[in-house]
C-alpha cells in the first residue's frame, strides 16, 4: 500500500500548466482557414458595426430575424462557418448596493469560457477573435475565461492539454491589448486552475505530505518565495495540540506549510497572512459521516488549495508587497489513534479546547495555524490575516454554492473583500459575528467546546477562530470550492478555484492604495 501510494504522489511533481491564451497569434490571421469559426466581442453600441458582421456573414434568409434580435448573445451558422457575436446590455441592479450585480468582468468571462465547449462540439480547428472597443476589464475577464475552460482533469492528467481546442487569432480594434494585460490573465487563470486541480486530486494522490511537495517542488516557486514546512514533531514542539490531534489518526501525519514572499524590492506595504485549511480527506474521524456526506470529502481542503494557488499567483506576477501563505495540512481518519469526543487538547495559544465533533476539525488545525501567523512579530507582522476554508456545511444552506460567507471583525476590510467579490464574480457576503451564540460552545471542562448547536453553525464556528486571531483584522471565508454542474468558464463539475480570483483582486486593490 505505501509503494502505490508513493507511486501516485510522484505524479504531482510532473504536472505543467499550460496556457492556451499563451498560444494565440494576435493581431494576424491565421494561415488555415479550413474548419474556423467567428466570434466578435462589441464592446459599444455600434449598430453600423453590427449590422456589417451580419451581411457579411450572414446568410440572405438569416439577416432579416438577425438583425432584429437585441440579444446580449448571437449565435448562427453563415456563409464561413460558425458565428457568435456577443454585445453586452446595461441591467438593472439587483439592489444590495450592486454588490451582487453582475460584473463587466464576469459577464466576459463566463461568456467567452462557455465558448470553449462550443468550439469542440463544432470540432472546429481555427478561431477568429475581434474585441471592437472594449474596456481593458472585459478584455481581461474574456481572456481568464478562455484560459480556465481550457483545464480538463482527464486530459490534464493524461498529458493531453489543449489538444482538442482551435488554434485562435485574436485582435482588437478600437484600442490594444497591452502584453501586461495579457500576461495578468494567464497568470490569474493559472492560479484558478491550479487551485480546482488540487481539489480534483483523489485522496490517494493528494495527502498532506503530497500536498506540500506542491509548495516545496511542484510549483518551482522563484527565490522570492521561502518555503518551511513543519512536519507532525514540530507542531507538538510548538504546542500546537489542536492540528497534531486532528491528523495524529492518519497514516501521512498532519504538517503545516508557510510560504514567505518578500518582494525584490523594499515596499511600503506591510503583510497580508493568508491561512488555508487543508484537510485532505475527511471521514469525520470517530463522529464518522454517513456515506452520502463522505463522498465529496476530498474537496475539503480547497482553503488551501486556493492559498497555494495565490501564492502562485504572487510570485508570478512579482507583487509588490510582503505576503505569508499557510497550510493547516492534516488527514481526519477512522483509526485507533484518532482523537476522540471528549478530548481536551489545548492549542498553541494556551486555550484548552473539549472535543464535542471530531467531525468539527478544520476549525482546529485553522487555530494553531492561525496563532502562528498572528504571532509574527517585527517586519513580518501582519496587519491583515484572512482564513479560508470549506467549514460549514450550514453556510451552503443559507447562501447556496457560488456564495463565500464572509466573517470580519473590521468593517473597511469586509468592505474591500465584498468589493473585490463583485468586481470579479467571486462572491461573498458578510455574515454576522454575533456573540451570544459562543455560549452554545461553553464547556465544564475547558475553555470551551469546538462545535454546539445545530442552529447558526457557521457562526459558532467563525466565533471559535476569532478565539485565535489576538485582536488582529481578520477575515474568515466559509467556502464550498466545488461546482457541481458546468457553467460559465467551469466546463465539468470538480473544483472550482473559490475565492482565488476576489483574493486577487483584493491584494491587486491593496497594492494600488
């Protein structure tokens, strides 16, 4: 059993991502013609640029209902082969001081990744792309788009990327496309789809100790990056009870991964501490989950997943300003060793913390992760710390799959997360902290207890972090981190890189000041 599972673990250190937006040919057309399709991306209101595509593309008996359709989303098939011309149109907000409206970013982005099916059920072997006045945010958004629907699990794995999509030509007219522009979209793409392949790995690959050669190997990050990994002896040196506990049942013991970005250059900036929850499979340990709530389990270490892959993102695009990456790692299995209901274990911190739900651990390894990161003193102090996490199933109840609850104990912070959300389609809402319910977490015999009542689970158990953060600014992102259907830019259920593209945005805002 352990050479197969070593055998698995070595594939993580083969694995390349390759772009496809990093092989179009820009602003030149494309030498074959043979099997090619049209897409035309109108970024203003040009009916003379509209009705032009249409007789020039269009056959005779199509032009007519053509150029009477206002939708946002034309498809035909015309004189040359497959044509989609996409126009978006101003909506009405849906309230919530628009913090829930749709993007221009994510219009685009959603648009041009559903796309990329569409080529292959076309089996088409050339793509011609026009941007016609469009603003650099919908540019932006088109090309993350079409990079993130061209990760396929399967193909990937296999070693057959990209290889059934079109070689595409792409131009703008109206304005340029600025190689930064188009280097930040690989770069974001990438790092979204390095978070939903981590995600996608079974729980035989992917462990903690397989998990954090990603950070050590597989990554290859640049000198700009320290990696320091403490393995299941360390944690207990440092009094870290609360991870060693949760992981101390399984055959790959827990570890925790910081990965130190400093910038090239001296900056202004102070540190931002991101910790990711990385439970690499969750049976629920003694409260054991039934069958039906097991089977997606190896998806609850997408925190982390999405902290690694903003680390990547980091070092790629040289931000300018010193960032700390964490990884609570652990594996919560069935075993003899297993920390049990009723365990009293203190943490890093000094808290003694009563077992009520072995089934509650990722809110372990989370606190001592996170009282390391807040206890870093001097130039590594950090003035922002933001968890993430797959937590609580009850925050899937109340805000469905494609929202994040947001916990924040800083009002401009919370505000600058909920932005960055929006601004990129990456939502989440701010939920409340509200004291009174810790009460449910009391306990005769500790501190107090890692879960309580059924009712306001997210809450508690956002109120148990906040235990660990010593008066920091903090941000807890309850996450799901899985599509369970296509859609937009996510082509196959699996991973789906949550919050990696808001977290972005949030440290690209941050950065500018």
């Amino acid at each position: 059993m352990a050479k197969k599972r070593a055998a698995s673990a070595r594939v993580s250190n083969k694995v390349q991502f390759q772009s496809w937006v990093e092989s179009f040919t820009w602003g030149k057309d494309l030498k074959s013609k043979e099997s090619t399709g049209y897409v035309y991306f109108l970024g203003v209101d040009d009916a003379n640029k509209m009705d032009s595509l249409l007789e020039s593309q269009a056959l005779s008996w199509q032009l007519a209902s053509l150029k009477k359709s206002e939708r946002e989303f034309v498809y035909f098939i015309g004189n040359q082969g497959p044509v989609w011309i996409l126009r978006p149109r101003q909506k009405n907000s849906t309230g919530h001081q628009g913090l829930l409206d749709e993007s221009a970013y994510t219009w685009a982005r959603d648009q041009f990744g559903s796309l990329a099916a569409q080529f292959k059920a076309h089996h088409l072997k050339n793509v011609v792309i026009e941007f016609h006045g469009t603003e650099e945010i919908q540019d932006l958004g088109a090309l993350v788009g079409l990079d993130v629907a061209s990760y396929n699990f399967r193909q990937f794995m296999d070693g057959k990327q990209l290889l059934d999509l079109p070689a595409v030509s792409l131009k703008k007219n109206l304005g340029g496309l600025d190689k930064s522009l188009i280097a930040e979209a690989i770069s974001r793409a990438k790092s979204v789809n390095i978070a939903r392949h981590l995600v996608n790995l079974p729980p035989n690959a992917l462990n903690p100790q397989t998990f954090a050669e990603w950070a050590t190997k597989t990554l290859q990050f640049p000198k700009t990056m320290k990696v320091t990994v403490w393995d299941a002896k360390k944690l207990q040196a440092e009094g870290m009870g609360l991870h060693a506990a949760v992981g101390q049942g399984a055959t790959h013991g827990p570890c925790m991964v910081h990965m130190k970005y400093r910038p090239a250059k001296k900056s202004k900036l102070k540190p931002v501490a991101f910790v990711g929850k990385g439970i690499t499979f969750d049976t629920g340990g003694l409260d054991i989950k039934p069958s039906s709530a097991m089977r997606l389990m190896k998806k609850d270490m997408g925190g982390a997943a999405s902290v690694i892959a903003l680390a990547n993102w980091a070092a790629e695009s040289n931000y300018p300003g010193p960032l700390d990456f964490y990884l609570a790692l652990a594996e919560n299995a069935v075993d003899g060793n297993s920390f049990r209901p009723s365990d009293i274990i203190t943490a890093r911190n000094g808290l003694k913390v009563e077992i009520d739900n072995t089934d509650a651990e990722g809110r372990l390894v989370l606190a001592d992760v996170l009282d390391v990161a807040v206890t870093q003193t001097g130039a590594d102090e950090p003035e922002v710390v933001i968890n993430v996490a797959t937590l609580t199933g009850a925050i899937k109840v109340g805000l469905g799959t494609d929202i994040a609850g947001l916990f924040c104990n800083d009002d401009a912070l919370a505000s600058q997360l909920t932005l960055a959300g929006q601004k990129t389609g990456d939502l989440n809402w701010r939920m409340p902290l509200y004291e009174k319910y810790f009460g449910d977490l009391s306990s005769p015999f500790a501190d107090f207890k890692n879960s309580g009542a059924s009712f306001g689970g997210a809450i508690t158990a956002a109120l148990f972090l906040q235990k660990f953060v010593r008066n920091k600014k903090w941000a807890h992102l309850d996450v799901y981190a899985w599509t369970d259907k296509a859609q937009g830019a996510l082509t196959a259920s699996g991973g789906n890189g949550q919050p990696v593209q808001c977290l972005v945005e949030y440290l690209t805002e941050r950065a500018l000041g």
